[in-house]
C-alpha cells in the first residue's frame, strides 16, 4: 500500500510538470531574457548614465551665461520740503563667463573619457554575465530533466526486476531476499523521483526568473554530439589574454586612470584659474521729480577674471593626498584583477580539456556499464548472479548516465566561461552552442531516450506484458 502511495504521488506530481512543448531553444531563451532580467536592464541604465560624463565635462570647458533683473518700488520722504515721492526703479544684467584657464576643469574632462570607457567595459561585462546566467540556468534544467529522465527508466527496470523476482519465488526458483530486495530498491525508486521532479520544478524557477515565465520545452542536448576543443591549445595564450582583455581588467584599468587623474584635479586647488567675462546691463534709476532727471543707463562690460588661491586651511593638501592614496588603491585592484582574470582562464581552460576526457571516459563507462547490466540479467536468469547483483549494475548505469550528461553540459559551460575570462563571450557563441541542441523535449516526459547507448535494452518489454497475462516464464535451472 506505501509504495502504491508513492507511486500516485510521483505519478501526479509528474502531471502537473508535463507542460506542452514548445520551440525555445537557448538562442531564443536569451533574446527573450534580454528584454526582461532585471540586472541587464539596470546595467543598461548605468552604460546611459555613464555615457553622460562625456557632455558633463565637456560643459566645464565652455562658456556659461546668467542674467538677472531686478525692480523696486521706492517710497521718499524728503523732510525738507515735505514732500513725498513714489517711483520705480529698474535693472537687469546679462553675463558671459568663457574659462580661458582652470586646469581642475581640464582634468575632468579627460576623466570622462575614462569613466565613459568604464561605464561601457562594465556593460559588456554585464552582458557577458547575462550569457553565462542564462546557459547555466538552460542547462539546469536540462541536467534535471534528464536526471529524472534516467531515475523513472531506472524504477521500469528495477520494477521489471521484482516482477521477476515475484515469479521466481512463486515458482520457487528464488528466496523472499530477493523479493525484498528488489522491492527495497523499488521503494527508494519512488523516492528519488519525487526528489528529482522537485529538483526540475525548482530549477524551471530559476530559469524563469531571467525571462519571466516558466519554460514549457526546451531544445535537448543532441546524443553523442561532439564538443569542439578551444583554441588555441596553449593555456598560456589564454592566461595572457585574459590579463589584457578581461573586461574586469578594462573597468579597473579606466578606475586607475580616473583616480591617477583625481589626483592632478585636487592638486589643481592651487593653481590661479583666468576666465574671460562678458557683461551687458541696464538700470534705470530714480524718479524725476527728486533728481530732476530719471537715470536710464545701458553699459556694456569687457574684462579678464584672475582668481589665485592664497590658503584653504590646508583642505588642498589633505584632498591630494586622499586622492594619492584611492590611486594607489586602484593600482592594487588592477593588480588583483589581472591575477583573477589570469586564475579564471587557467581554471576554465583546465575545466574543459579536463571536462572532454571525462566525457570520453564516462562514454565508455557507460558501455561498459551496459555490458556488465547485460551480463548480470543473464547471469541471474542462470543462476551465477543474485538480484542485489542486477539492482547494482542498474544502479551504475543510471549513475554513468547522469554523470555523462552533467559532464557535457559542465564542459559546455566551462567553455564559454573560458571566452568570457579574455572578454570574447558574445552572442555568436550562443548560437554556436544552440547549434548543439536537437529537437526540443517537453519537460518532464515519460522517459529520455538512452545517452549514446551502444547495447540495445537489456530487459525486452514483453515480460511485464507475460506478468499481465499471468503466464510466468518457465524457470531455468
């Protein structure tokens, strides 16, 4: 009764997840996680705003204008004569200022050309980080559907293997131990795949959370395709790259030339500025009757402004030195960067010729795998193998299965991780690893078909039909 209990439950879980598939593929999944995750469009934000240094400094350099005007209602009392006098009085001014010297203006200006340079390296590092996202959240589920995939082919097998064991021990040609031990086996079955229909459920949200709906199919990892080796085969053209072209590398190197430049704008405090000033302006005084003229003036004003810093309290001084210090600071990060960037493409590098061999090895697992599967049902049909025998070699070819497809998707990754540590991750890399994707699969369907598998089924189907008709085989003996 338990284990027909975990059945329903699996069974109906399973049905919920059983979407209708359709065409995404990994190309299609990051064009459409473009347009909505959240963190790309913050970094697109950022690139615009910091595109506005430019235009900000640029400002510093050019002349500037401000008017005024003014007017005022007079009231006289002129104590002599007794008289009282009422009249407005009227001005207005129009000011040009042209910077001819302010080298704290000049420095800034050439940092927003670094801070420009800045804001673009960390948007092409944000879409290079949108890439990776997106294919390891692909590939997640991927990865989880074939995980349950292979554990409800392993709960057919193992559930085959107990109706022979049932008909064994009825026949009397086996023990209860093996009944129970295959029932055993069965029950954790069940288990594993509430656990991994769990698992595919939660990586399907992950997926969702950078294109904002649920995936209902997925284009597949195509059997047996073949993973290209990066070039070129030297890990240390990679590590040299990375150091020159990382685009962290290129967002702390702008930082160093910002904060070198900081230093020559604190340092500018001392320095005599000189500005060309341009005034036009106009007034119109007091009333005629209580000058005997009403003043109208219109002047116009031609000058050089000299403006030379004596003594701030020693404000200067301490700036520059803080600002030395925030240089030498980036200088440090630089460094830190480089050596990360380096460590990254090593370790990626690493991971993918590392990750190929390990393909090649868990493929010829696998047949081995299959083989000693194959040898062991026959075995126990002859009565030189038990059934715990045949529940372990079931048990190691689905391990060998799931090892091999978390493998492909692993060394995928880790090379796109690998052209994202030298700065070449582009979208042209996502259509080249979607043209490794075959015909797209519904999440979780009934069963995946075998890996590269190069024995047919071990177990033909036609025994649990012969259980339904109640027609055991004859026992061997």
């Amino acid at each position: 009764m338990k284990t027909k209990t975990l059945s329903a439950i699996a069974l109906a879980v399973g049905t919920l997840l059983a979407l209708p598939a359709s065409a995404e593929d990994l190309l299609a999944v990051f064009r459409e996680a473009r347009g909505y995750d959240a963190a790309f469009g913050a970094a697109k934000s950022t690139l615009n705003a910091g595109r506005e240094k430019r235009p900000q400094g640029l400002a510093l350099l050019l002349p500037t204008v401000n008017a005024n005007a003014s007017t005022a209602w007079n009231e006289v009392q002129n104590n002599t004569t007794g008289k009282d006098f009422n009249f407005n009085t009227h001005s207005w001014q129009v000011q040009l200022t042209q910077p001819i010297f302010r080298w704290q203006n000049i420095v800034q200006f050439q940092q927003s050309d670094f801070q420009v340079m800045q804001a673009e390296a960390q948007f092409a590092n944000a879409t290079q980080d949108l890439i990776l996202r997106v294919s390891q959240a692909y590939f997640d589920v991927l990865s989880a559907q074939d995980n349950l995939d292979f554990v409800r082919a392993q709960k057919r097998a193992i559930s085959e293997q107990l109706a022979q064991a049932k008909r064994n021990f009825e026949v009397g040609t086996a023990t209860i131990t093996d009944t129970n031990e295959a029932q055993a086996r069965f029950d954790l079955t069940i288990a594993q795949e509430i656990a991994a229909i769990n698992d595919l459920e939660v990586r399907r949200r992950a997926l969702q959370l950078v294109i904002g709906r649920l995936p209902e199919g997925l284009a597949a990892l195509r059997p047996g395709v073949l993973i290209e080796v990066p070039g070129p085969t030297a890990m240390d053209a990679w590590m040299q790259a990375a150091e020159a072209q990382n685009y962290n590398v290129r967002v702390q190197e702008a930082a160093w030339e910002i904060a070198k430049k900081e230093v020559e704008r604190q340092r500018a405090g001392h320095y005599p500025t000189l500005d060309g000033v341009v005034t036009a302006q106009n007034s119109i005084g007091a009333n005629a009757q209580l000058t005997g003229t009403r003043n109208n003036f219109d002047q116009q004003i031609y000058g050089l402004q000299l403006n030379l810093p004596i003594y701030a309290g020693g404000a200067v001084l301490s700036r520059t030195r803080e600002a030395a210090s925030l240089a030498e600071k980036a200088r440090q990060d630089l460094e830190n960067a480089k050596r990360t960037a380096n460590l990254d493409a090593s370790r990626s590098f690493l991971s993918v010729t590392n990750g190929l061999a390990q393909v090649k090895a868990l493929e010829q697992a696998l047949a081995s795998s299959e083989t000693s599967l194959q040898s062991n049902k026959v075995g126990y049909e002859v009565g030189v193998r038990i059934n715990i025998d045949v529940l372990n070699a079931e048990q190691q070819v689905t391990s060998t299965r799931r090892d091999l497809s978390k493998a492909r998707y692993d060394t995928i990754m880790n090379g796109m991780r690998l052209k994202a540590a030298i700065g070449a991750l582009s979208e042209e890399d996502v259509e080249r690893v979607n043209r490794l994707l075959g015909p797209e699969q519904s999440l979780a369907p009934e069963v995946l078909p075998p890996v590269q598998a190069p024995t047919p089924p071990a177990q033909p189907p036609a025994k649990p039909q012969a259980q339904s008709n109640g027609k055991p085989p004859p026992a061997k003996k």
